[in-house]
C-alpha cells in the first residue's frame, strides 16, 4: 500500500504545494485510490509515476473546492488515455453526482467509459476480498466524512523449505498445500497444508481524515490504525482561526493519533500563508510533543505502509 500525496495546501494552491488529493496504490498491480481531487490533482498526477488509466475509486470528503474542483477535468481527461475505459466509482456526500453530471454535460464531455456515483453514509461504503473502506462523520462547515481502508487478514506464509525437506514435488501441490489442503503422495504419506503454513498475517488500516475540527468520530475511525492521514491547517497561534473554520490544529491532529493509538501520523491541508520553514517547523513540533511519530507531507512525498507481522 503506496501513499503519494498530490495535494497538501488547504483553500488555495502555493508556488510549492497544490490543493488536497492522496493517492493509494493498493498491493495488486494497476490498482490506483483517490481521496479528495482538488483543482489540479490531474496535472500533478502527470508529474508523478501514477496513471490515470489505473484510476478506479475516488472517495471525496466533502464539496467544499479545494477538495472537489479538480474531479470533472480528471474525469475528462482519462477518456483520452490509453487504457482509460475502465469503470470509475465515485463516494461522496449529496451533491456530488449532480456536480458530476452537470459538469460533464454542460462542458459537452462524453467519457466513454461508466461512471457511478455513491451517496455516502456512515458505515461500511465498500467491500470486496481483499479491502473494506468505512466512512465516518466530521466536524466541519458542511457534511464531510473520513475514510478508513481496512486490509483483511492475509494467509500466513508457507514454508516452501519445509516442504522441499519432506520431498513434496513443487508446482501445483504446493498451491494446494498453501491453501490448507490435506494431500496424499505418491508414496502414501499424508501432508496436511495447515502445518506448513503460518499464522495469518494482520492486515493493514489507513485513515484519511477529511477537513475537520478535533472530533471523537475521527478517533473511533482511525482506531489502531497504521497510518492516519489528517489535516493540521493551523498551529496554536491561530486557535482562533481553527475554530471559526473548524479546521484542525496540528495539535488536534496529533490528540487524535495519540487516542486512537495509530502506528504513524502524516500531517496535511495547511495554510496556504505558511510557506515558511519556521511555519512548518511549528506545525510538527507541536504535533511531536503530543504524539512522536509525526511526519508533514509535502507535494508527491511518498510513504509505504509497512506490513505488520503476526504476534
């Protein structure tokens, strides 16, 4: 699970970072993830190792623009790309598919490829075999969500050295052996697949937490997570400024981490005024001194989500 942030600039765009998008590049080959698609997200998106023609879901945490003006010229734009004639799901509030809709069809653009839009609700929006993404209210000016991507539990591995010492011939009993399968030889003996293989490997949580004021439902979705993704759009100093826009300080952000118990906490969404270091020096210093392990992106940082092993 690959995180590049392409946007990291709250309200605006500076000279050196674009307005809010994350991407995630899931474990099989080819699977790309936005969040949030602010004015943009497709320029820097041809700045980066990423595709468009990857693109399958895009989760967006509320209709304020620097989180949405960039999704119908991303949208548009990926019809003209080779490869670009897969589905593409989009999840966001009400609003968002007549948005959609009317921005494609007065702008007379014609994807040649379906789109679908789902109204999200708190709860589970989407699953499938290997993922599930939940959605949990924020504390903002207008309906927002987080999203939390969950990881299912993977098999352990198998032992391929065990079995190469009980002479079990490789190729195609091994596949069944990892799946747990009991097997008889040509010899006679009897191989059950549970022994060579180990405990189950714990799946990996990211959170990414939409423009919000310190708020307890963030806390429930990012519980235990091994990355949570939060917007820090002001230090203390401006405390003011937070709770007139409800927005998060650094140190709000940080709170969250430290009571949900997350692994690693990646700072985002700042002030379009702080393009100085000593600003963002700030920013991180009052976030470490309430949780540590606190990084602040930057536009096309890159982080992998390490994978936990069992206990």
């Amino acid at each position: 699970m690959r995180i590049t942030f392409l946007g990291t600039s709250s309200g605006a765009p500076t000279r050196n970072r674009n307005v809010s998008s994350v991407a995630l590049q899931l474990p099989e080959q080819g699977v790309l993830w936005l969040f949030d698609c602010g004015e943009g997200t497709q320029h820097q998106i041809l700045r980066s190792p990423l595709r468009l023609s990857h693109l399958e879901r895009i989760f967006i945490t509320h209709l304020h623009g620097d989180h949405l003006f960039g999704l119908p010229g991303l949208l548009a734009s990926r019809a003209m790309q080779n490869g670009g004639t897969t589905p593409v799901t989009l999840y966001g509030p009400v609003g968002l598919e007549e948005y959609v809709r009317l921005s494609l069809d007065i702008s007379r653009s014609r994807p040649n490829y379906p789109i679908a839009v789902q109204t999200v609700r708190p709860g589970l929006i989407y699953e499938d075999k290997r993922f599930e993404v939940w959605a949990a209210p924020m504390r903002h000016r207008i309906e927002c969500y987080g999203y939390a991507v969950i990881e299912k539990p993977l098999p352990g591995r198998f032992d391929v050295e065990c079995a190469r010492a009980l002479g079990i011939p490789e190729g195609p009993l091994y596949g069944r052996l990892k799946a747990g399968e009991v097997i008889r030889l040509e010899d006679g003996r009897i191989i059950d697949g549970k022994t060579l293989v180990g405990p189950p490997r714990p799946g990996r949580k990211v959170v990414y937490c939409g423009d919000t004021i310190y708020t307890p439902k963030a806390v429930e979705l990012a519980k235990g997570a091994d990355l949570l993704i939060h917007e820090a759009t002001y230090t203390n100093e401006e405390l003011e400024h937070a709770k007139r826009g409800m927005h998060s300080t650094a140190e709000m952000a940080a709170r969250t981490a430290a009571e949900a118990e997350v692994r690693c906490l990646i700072l985002t969404h700042f002030s379009a005024r702080y393009e100085t270091g000593d600003k963002m020096n700030t920013l991180l210093q009052e976030a470490q001194a309430v949780f540590p392990n606190t990084l602040v992106a930057y536009d096309f940082m890159v982080y992998e989500v390490p994978r936990r092993e069992p206990q």
